[in-house]
C-alpha cells in the first residue's frame, strides 16, 4: 500500500544515490517491518498506519486553528486509502462532516474547466495557440498587445489586471449567464500574453465561456454530461445553493470569531466556473483516481496522454522554478514531484494534490476561514511522515556571489491586483523583501532565515532545502521581476524609488505627525492669538484666517480618510462581496481631503510669494502644504484619488 508501493521505488533509485537518501528508504523499511512480515499483513497495516495518522493529525489541527470542520480524502494506484469527514458541517445543529458531505472547494473547480478544454483539443476543436477571438468574436478582450490563446489563459498569463470587487456574491441574484457577465467588466490588459503569470479568474471565464460556444451547451450542463458523469462524481455540482443537491449535506461556511464559529451567509460565485463547485471526499477521490490511472478509464474522460500533457510544462518564468501546467499548478517541493490545484472562497480552503510517480492523490478541505494554509500544511506533515525529504545536493557560495547578489536586493510586489481600482492597495500584503546575507547568500520575507545561495545566473536556493527563487532581467541588464517555487501563477515586480514600502512608510508617518501637529497647534494659535492681539506680521501683513483655515481642514480631512481607511481594511470580504458603503464613503472623504489639501498646497505658495506672515508661519504653511502634496501623490498612485470602483 502507500509505504510498501514506494518502498521498492525508493530503493531502486537509491543505488545512484548519496548514503542520506539511503537512509531514508531503510527508515520506511523498518516501519514495514514493525507492521508485519506479509504483503496481505502489509497492506492492511498500511492502511491502518495512514487513517490512524490522519485521523490524529486532523483532530488536532481542527482544534490549533481552530477550524469547524474539514474532509480528507487519499487515493493510490486505484484504491481509496482514506476517505472521512472530521469536526462538523453544521455547528449549531451538531451534524458531523462526513465523507458524502459537500464542500465548497473554490478554484479547484477550474480543473474542470481545464479538463473541458482538454477534451476539446483531444476532439481536434480548439488548438491551444489560436487567438480566442476565432472562438469567442467580440467577447474577446481586446488590447494593443498580441492576441490572447487558450495556452495564456491555462498558465495565467493572459496579461490581465485582476479584479476583486464582486469576486463574490450574498444575494442569488449575482448569478447571470457567463456571457453577460464577461461583458459586465472586461479588465483592463496591462502587459503583453505570455510575458509573466497573474493569476486570473477572468481569464480562466474565458475558457469556461470556449467550451460553452464551441459546445453549444451551458457550461455546468457541459461539465456534468461529459466529466462528472464519465468519473462517477454524482453527487459533485456546479448548482450555487445553500441547501445543496437533493439528498446531500452541505458544509456551513464559518468564521472564527470572539472564541465561537459564527456561521456565514452562503457566497455566491457570480463566474461559477471558476470557483462554484461543491464537492465530497469520496467524489474528489475519484477525480484523483480518474487522473492517476494509466488505463483508457474511465471512458469518456481523457485519455491517458492527454493526462499525462495536463501534468508536463507549458510555460516557464524561469529554468529553476516551477513551471506553469496545462491548467494544473506545479507544487512540486521537498524534492517530489506534485502537481494539482489549491481552492479558496472567503470561508472554505482546499486543495487538491497529486504524486504522480507514487500513485498518490490528496484532497483536503475546511469550512472556516482560519484554514487559509491548513491544507498545504497538512500536506507537508503528510510527506514528512510517509515519503521523507529527498536531501538536497550540497551547495556552497561561489566566488564573487556577494558582489552579484546585490543586484537583486530591494522589495517586490506581487502582479495579482487592480491597475483600476482601489483595491490595488490589497497589492501592500503581498511585497516580498530580498536581502543580503552579507556573504553573497540571499534571504527573503517568505523564506525567513533560510540562507539563499547561487545556483545559476540569477537563481538561488534554500542551502538546506528545494525552495528556490530567480531572476529576471531586462535588455539593460537591470532586475525587473522575481519568481518563486512553487508559486508558478504569480510573479513579482520589482519596485523602485519611491513605490517600495519602506519610502512610503516614512512618507506617511511624516504626513500623518505634520496633521496631527496641524490639527493641536492651529487652535492653539487662534485661542492665544484672540487672548493676546495679533502676532508677528511679514512684510504682507499676517497669514489670512481662510489660508489656515483651509489647511487646517486638510489636515482634519487625511487623518479622517487614514482612520476611515484603515477601520473598512478590517473587513475585506464586504469588497469582495461588491458591498462597497464603507469604500464609497471612505473614498469621498478622500476627495474632501484632496480638495482642500489642493488648496492648502496653493496657500503655502501664495505666502511665500506675498510674503505673509513671519518665517515661521510660512514655514509651517510649507511643512502642511508637502505633506498635503505628498498624501495626494500617494492616494493617485493607490488608486485611492477620486470613486475609483
């Protein structure tokens, strides 16, 4: 079963191998041995050694995280090992997660969407390379840049800015036809196709909405006739309700909150496609299987071939990291080979993983936002536990690394977000910082203290891992992007001068003490200015009431817009939801502020320039007016200046 499959494998390629690889597999070996003697024994203790583990793993991940509930799902060579709900579905009501109960398992739902147009390919109807508008006509994007293929939108390179208002949905009306919601908001194209991933939902409707031409057939209906149905997944659905299927049990969606679960409205997904489906253990056990077998079955689903091409490189950042599949992600880390897709709503987490050289597939899934990276930890406790890491070759620093690893120092942010939008400020959560180690390693903010070392011309990796990282370059010479294992569906550009956080934030924090200054010490002068007389004068004569008046609203108006701001980040699934009340009035209150710090900027010239007031006055009329320019600057760069939504 799973220890006694690898074992042989292990030591096969253990021959070739340094004596720590070896180790390993006698490490499995006596795990076998402490099980019994027998393949028959073997088995059934194999068994009984992976649900044990599962089941004490999730029981007390459930209460760490703490998660309502979750289902775990593993599957080799045709056998479901483990299939079993933990916790519950529905809290209130003491129902148990079970492995029939469904699950909301978000993106993973594009697989379908994938396996659709692989079919598709296999029937000689698409071909990957074509410009979709030869499918699609006008509901293609259009842009300046190369036309858009099916290859770009399957690796996430379509060259689309992302769009999150209305992700998501509270009300069954969100739900319209594919078509009109293609139409409804067509985001922006904002680098060529094929130059470097941003993950797209957009772009993966797009496909959704090829299969549903060229088919002449709704997608969902497309999807259940010709993939669900082939695999056995009957009780799997596209259908967005809250109360599921007919005879089925849907898990309640919850949120961790003052110590209890507060169970959550049901999310819509207005592009069902991409992130609608509902799905059990024992369905995605049979996806798994489906994808796993080496056999023509189950008919009517892909061929093996073609399976086989759904897991090989379509597109590569870079030779040293993880490269783009046919739809599928390559999470390949700890020096095995994985390949699958990872799933997220607000209030569901899942992910799907497969080992294809081992037979071995897994599902796991969790009802409660907390469980935003359970998955991939359970995964790598699962790895830990039965296939040990694969030591890496042993690297050393070569000579001269320090001088060229400076090159790659500075912050990074991540490609995914809104160029339209104010949501491009969610874009803050994910800069990368690249540092020195000050012997020509590297570390990162996402690898922590692990030492990065020189691999190749701007590539590196973990010294005592398979974690690596590259580079890319422009004509010039000069670092434009980074790219990451095993997070092949993004990159990272390169921030320069002003954009990196660590000048905005000392910009802001000057901004922010120059109002609050503002805000103490412009009544403080009235109420001692009407007490004593009049103050010193310039050769114009004293600095108007209006001017500061002016610029004392300014400042009342960016510290209400900082305030306002920072209490709606607090709730970043009402944006998702398209519930924008918070946004709107944050967003006007910004407007307020501009106006009059445009004023305020227009005052502090008007003093020098008529010689108003003493020195001091029109020093601090500059200090106010900088930081009102300075605010400005920053709203327009975030998207933050005027109702951007």
């Amino acid at each position: 079963m799973i220890i006694a499959k690898i074992l042989p494998r292990r030591i096969a390629r253990a021959r070739s191998l340094r004596e720590s690889r070896v180790a390993s597999s006698l490490a499995v070996g006596l795990i076998l041995v402490a099980h019994g003697a027998s393949s028959a024994q073997q088995g059934s203790s194999e068994t009984t050694i992976v649900r044990a583990w599962v089941d004490e793993y999730l029981e007390g991940q459930l209460r760490e995280l703490p998660a309502a509930g979750a289902v775990v799902s593993i599957v080799q060579d045709g056998q479901v090992l483990h299939s079993r709900g933990y916790g519950y579905s529905d809290v209130a009501h003491g129902v148990d997660a079970t492995r029939e109960t469904l699950f909301r398992i978000g993106s993973v739902s594009k697989l379908f969407i994938w396996i659709a147009v692989m079919q598709l390919l296999e029937a000689g109807e698409v071909t990957l390379d074509e410009d979709i508008s030869e499918y699609l006509g006008s509901d293609a994007p259009s842009s300046s840049y190369p036309p858009l293929t099916l290859a770009h939108l399957m690796t996430h390179t379509p060259g689309l800015e992302n769009l999150v208002i209305g992700m998501y949905g509270s009300e069954p009306e969100t739900l319209r036809p594919l078509q009109e919601l293609i139409r409804a908001k067509v985001p922006r194209a904002v680098r060529p196709p094929g130059a470097v991933a941003s993950y797209s939902n957009y772009g993966a409707a797009l496909a959704a909405l090829v299969v549903e031409r060229l088919t002449g057939v709704p997608f969902e209906s497309y999807v259940e006739e010709r993939v669900l149905s082939p695999v056995g997944m009957l009780h799997t659905t596209l259908t967005q309700r809250p109360e599921g299927p007919a005879g089925t049990e849907t898990a309640r969606p919850y949120r961790w909150l003052g110590g209890v679960f507060e169970e959550q409205a049901y999310e819509y997904v207005p592009l069902a496609p991409t992130g609608g489906a509902s799905s059990s253990g024992d369905d995605m056990a049979k996806l798994m299987m489906a994808f796993l077998t080496r056999s023509d079955e189950p008919a009517g689903f892909l061929t093996p071939a073609t399976r086989l091409q759904m897991m090989s490189p379509l597109f590569r950042h870079h030779e040293y990291v993880n490269p783009s599949l046919y739809g599928l992600m390559d999470m390949s880390r700890d020096g095995h080979r994985i390949v699958g897709h990872s799933g997220d709503t607000l209030w569901f987490h899942s992910l799907l993983a497969l080992l294809p050289e081992h037979g071995i597939g897994i599902f796991v899934s969790y009802n409660t936002d907390r469980a935003g990276d359970a998955g991939t930890t359970f995964l790598r406790a699962f790895l830990k536990r039965f296939l040990p890491n694969v030591p890496p070759p042993p690297i050393e620093v070569p000579a001269g690394a320090a001088e060229r690893a400076n090159a790659f120092v500075g912050a990074y942010m991540v490609t995914r977000y809104s160029h339209s939008d104010f949501t491009k400020i969610g874009a803050t959560a994910g800069v990368i910082r690249v540092t020195q180690g000050g012997d020509g390693s590297l570390k990162t903010d996402v690898t922590g203290d692990a030492r990065l070392i020189e691999i190749a011309p701007d590539a590196y990796r973990d010294e005592g891992g398979h974690r690596r990282i590259a580079f890319r370059r422009d004509a010039n010479g000069d670092v434009t992007h980074m790219f990451f294992d095993p997070y092949q569906v993004n990159a990272f550009e390169r921030l320069r001068g002003w954009e990196t956080p660590r000048f905005q934030a000392v910009v802001l924090c000057f901004n922010v003490l120059v109002f609050v200054l503002a805000l103490i010490l412009y009544p403080v002068k009235w109420i001692r200015r009407s007490r004593r007389g009049p103050e010193s004068r310039g050769a114009g004569g004293a600095v108007p009431k209006p001017v500061n008046l002016i610029a004392w609203l300014a400042a009342l108006g960016f510290l209400s817009f900082i305030v306002s701001l920072l209490l709606a980040a607090n709730e970043p699934s009402l944006v998702a939801l398209g519930e924008l009340g918070a946004m709107k009035r944050t967003l006007w209150v910004g407007l307020f502020a501009a106006g009059f710090g445009g004023l305020s900027v227009a005052g502090a010239v008007w003093v020098w320039v008529r010689r108003r007031g003493s020195l001091w006055d029109r020093a601090r009329c500059t200090a106010l007016g900088l930081a009102c320019a300075l605010s400005i600057l920053l709203m327009q760069y975030w998207n933050l200046l005027g109702l951007r939504y």
